[in-house]
C-alpha cells in the first residue's frame, strides 16, 4: 500500500514535533517543516534513528519564497500531498497589558503568522492537496480563538488578554469554515482543532496536557476517514463553540 504523505509546519519543537511523530508511527511518511533547516533536520534526524519515515523540509510560513519553494519541492519529491496540518504559531500578547494597550507591532506579527501564513501555505499546497484521493487539512487553532468564551464570564478564559492571538485565532476558525464550504464537494476535509492547554515552550513550560496528548487532537484530525467532520472546530472530538 502506498503511503500518505503529510507535512506538518511548525514542527521543530511542542506540539508540531509530537505531531510528526505520532503520525509517522502510524504510517504516514511525514515531511517534518521548519523555518530553521538545520533545526528541522536535526529533528528528523532523530525521528529517523528511531526508524520511522520522517524527512525534513525548510519552511518559514511568513516567508512567500520559503512557502512556494517547498510547494515545488514537495511536487518534485511525491508529486502530491494527502495531509497538511497548519500548526506554525505564536503567541505575542504581552499578559501585563490592557487590550487596548497592546503594540500594533504585536497585532501585525500575530496575524502574520497565525492567520495570513496559513492562508498562503494552504494555497500553495492546495493544488498538491487536490491531487490526494482523501486529503485533510488541519488547522491548529485554540479554544482562545472562542469568542462564545472569550465573552462569557462564566468561562475560565473571560478576560484573559491575549486580543491579537485570540482574534488571529478566530479568524483562522474562520478561515476553516469558508475552505471547508468551498471544498465541500471535494474529498480534501478541513477542520480547526484545539490541542489542549499542552506543557510547550509557548506557555513556559506549563500547562494541563503533556505533549503526547497535546498532538492528539491534530493527529485524530488528519486521518480521519470519509465518513468525518469537515468545517468542525474539536478538541478530542468534543465539538467546541466558535
Ligand atoms: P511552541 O512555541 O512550542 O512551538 C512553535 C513552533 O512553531 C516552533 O516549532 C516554531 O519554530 C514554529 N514557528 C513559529 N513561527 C514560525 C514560522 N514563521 N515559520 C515556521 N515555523 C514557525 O508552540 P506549541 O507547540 O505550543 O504550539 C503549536 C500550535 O498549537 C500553535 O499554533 C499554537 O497557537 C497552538 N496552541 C498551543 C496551545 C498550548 O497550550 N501549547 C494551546 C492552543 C493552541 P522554531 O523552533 O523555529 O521557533
């Protein structure tokens, strides 16, 4: 049987690292993305010393040379891509301030990589997506992105201020939506996931979710079959509010 080919960007460390690795212990043949080559190959590398089917592959999502670079190398290598999970992100918001104290700077650069970053690598690869019998897209998004809970004060994230990634992340929420609609015809599933509050660099170290079941929700995602969601926004398959 051939192989699913799945790249997962953002993957030389947390959440995407893990991410490659359980995917590749389940059989897919992973291209595991970095903006640093040397980073992602020393994590490929040590993935491939534990014989699983792991390449590295250079990509800086906020770079459009980066991103049409590795779209022609991927055509080039397997002619196709069967699974992309949009995982690259980061958190800017300064916890000390007020929204409405918050750089512009900040915004800019969140958006840049949450949100616009995906778009652009979604698009360059679509036309390898398209050449996939049953591709998945998933997009690493965050229950933060929830502005159901985001404006609820019964929810344990009201008034956490993180305004750009919270807004970078419903707009990526909102960006799986609209693919999911116009692929809706198409064998390509696109979903939003939340993988937990995960023990990543991100949070400093803290959280509630190791990093194995950190990855959990994207891998679920990925290889969901026919009969799955497409447009859903999950974490471990509960259904979350957008
Ligand atoms: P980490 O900060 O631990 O890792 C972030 C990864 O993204 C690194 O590999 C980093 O690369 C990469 N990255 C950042 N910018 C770029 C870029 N421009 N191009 C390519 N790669 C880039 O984060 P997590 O693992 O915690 O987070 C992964 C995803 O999960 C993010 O989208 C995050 O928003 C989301 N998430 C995380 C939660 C958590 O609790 N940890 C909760 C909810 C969502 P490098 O090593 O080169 O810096």
């Amino acid at each position: 049987m051939t192989r699913k080919i799945a790249l997962v960007t953002g993957a030389t460390r947390g959440i995407g690292l893990e991410t490659v690795r359980q995917l590749a212990q389940s059989g897919v043949h992973v291209l595991l993305a970095g903006r640093d080559a040397a980073k992602a190959a020393a994590a490929a590398a040590k993935l491939q010393q534990e014989n699983l089917p792991v390449e590295a592959i250079a990509l800086n999502v906020d770079d459009a040379g980066s991103i049409a670079a590795a779209a022609a190398a991927v055509e080039r290598s397997h002619g196709r891509l069967d699974i992309l999970v949009n995982n690259a992100g980061i958190l800017l918001d300064d916890l000390a301030r007020a929204p409405s104290a918050q750089s512009l700077d900040v915004w800019r650069k969140t958006f840049d990589t949450n949100l616009f970053a995906v778009v652009a690598v979604t698009q360059a690869f679509l036309p390898l997506l398209k050449k996939s019998e049953a591709a998945r897209i998933v997009n690493v998004s965050s229950i933060l992105g929830s502005l159901t809970l985001h404006s609820d004060p019964t929810s344990g994230i009201y008034g956490f201020k993180v305004p750009a990634y919270n807004a970078s992340k419903s707009a990526l929420n909102a960006w799986t939506v609209h693919l999911a609609y116009e692929l809706r015809d198409t064998p390509i599933k696109v979903n939003a996931i939340h993988p937990g509050y995960v023990k990543t660099d991100m949070n400093g170290g803290e959280g509630e979710l190791d990093i194995s079941e950190g990855a959990k929700s994207s891998v679920e995602l990925a290889l969901i079959g026919t009969d799955g969601p497409t447009g859903s926004f999950t974490h471990l398959g509960q259904t979350l509010p957008w």
